[in-house]
C-alpha cells in the first residue's frame, strides 16, 4: 500500500514536470514568433523610410536646376527670325560696240559667208567697227577665258547670271582682260580686229555670240534683256 502511493505520486511529478516543459516550449516558440515578425515590420518600416528619403533628395535636385522660363516678345521672335526681302538688280545689257549688223544670226537656215564662199549657220551676229575701236562688255560678269581661236581669231568669253554667256571674236591681240576678271556692263574688254579667218572678207569687226546653258541663242534677244 505504501509502495504504491509512492509510484502513484513518482509518476505525477514526471506528468506535471513534462506539462511544464511543454509549457515553456510553447511559450518560447510563440515569443520567437512574435518577436520574428515584428523585426521584419520593422525591417520593412525602415526600407520604405529609406526609399522615400531617397527620392526625396533625388528630386530636389531636379525642381532646384531647372532654368527659369522666359518669354521673349512676339514682335521681338518676328524680326530676328523673317529675313529682309531684297530686290534682284535689273539684268542690265548692252551693245559691244555702236556698228550696224554686217550679217545676222542664223541657226535655223543657212546664210552665204563671203569668205568662204558657201552656205553655213551663223552663230552670231557680226558688228561693223573701226580696227582698234574699243569692244566692251556686253553685261555684268567674269571672264571665263581668253584664247586664239583657229578661225576665230581673238576670243574673250564672258559669263553672266541666269546661265548666259557672251563670246567677243575677231578682236586684235591682247585684250585688256584676262580669266578671272570681274568686269561691268560697258567696261572695255579688247578692240575691234580683222582676226576672224573664216570672216577676213568684212574686215575691222566684232562676231558676238550668245549661248544659255550652252545652247545658242540671238544676240538681239540677249541685248532685249536690258530694256525690259
């Protein structure tokens, strides 16, 4: 009877201290929990802090550097920005020298050369003038070249805006200009020669000549220009 009392109350106590072990665990197991969780809120509390005082510095920044907006008057836009029209000089011409036509221009028929005694086109217009008169520019422009042609003669060719170029032959040697020069209506390029073989039979005179964009055109028509 005794003996078993005291095994009745051996086993209580073990039932009682593993119910207290048991406790304690649990205890101890919802404390981590707990204390788990609240330091991830805090951890996250702390990042968003971070992340909100970074953009917060990001942006000042950007608001502080950003230039002052001006306005500029419309009338001032107006006058730097529209360029002023200017108007384009008159296309000024005139005769190489004051002699009649000896023969015309003819490049859609045949005309009669006295020289050579036949039939060809006539790409210019051949003016009367003393041997050593002055020859003169028949616009403004600038000498493309000066050369001894072969039949010829002594040439000047002259180049002007709007594709024109004016061609002086049978002038006497050396003329008063040279390739490259800038020359104006009237100013005097050569002198009047007999140096046109193909053209020895009408003497002392001018052959002049006009193309546009190399193709040929009627002197008159050139020289109607200016009186438009």
């Amino acid at each position: 009877m005794s003996d078993n009392k005291r095994s009745g109350s051996g086993k209580g106590y073990y039932i009682a201290l593993i119910l207290c072990a048991a406790a304690i665990g649990i205890t101890s197991y919802v404390y981590y929990r707990n204390a788990d969780k609240a330091a991830e809120v805090s951890l996250q509390e702390t990042q968003e802090e971070v992340l909100a005082g970074t953009m917060a510095t990001e942006d000042v920044p950007a608001l502080a550097t950003q230039p002052p907006k001006t306005t500029t008057p419309a009338t001032q836009s107006t006058q730097s920005t529209t360029p002023v029209p200017t108007e384009k000089e008159p296309f000024r011409t005139t005769s190489p020298v004051s002699g009649e036509a000896l023969s015309g221009y003819s490049m859609e028929a045949l005309s009669y050369n006295q020289t050579t005694r036949d039939w060809r086109v006539h790409n210019g217009v051949d003016l009367a003038a003393e041997a050593g008169s002055p020859v003169c520019a028949a616009a403004d422009g600038e000498v493309y070249t000066v050369y001894e042609d072969e039949a010829m003669g002594c040439t000047v060719v002259i180049r002007h805006d709007d594709g024109y170029t004016t061609s002086y032959a049978s002038l006497a040697a050396d003329p008063t200009v040279k390739a490259g020069d800038t020359v104006t209506m009237g100013q005097t390029i050569g002198y009047a020669g007999d140096t046109a073989i193909v053209e020895s039979a009408l003497g002392a005179h001018v052959h002049f000549s006009v193309t546009r964009y190399d193709e040929p055109m009627d002197p008159a028509e050139f020289l109607a220009l200016g009186q438009e």
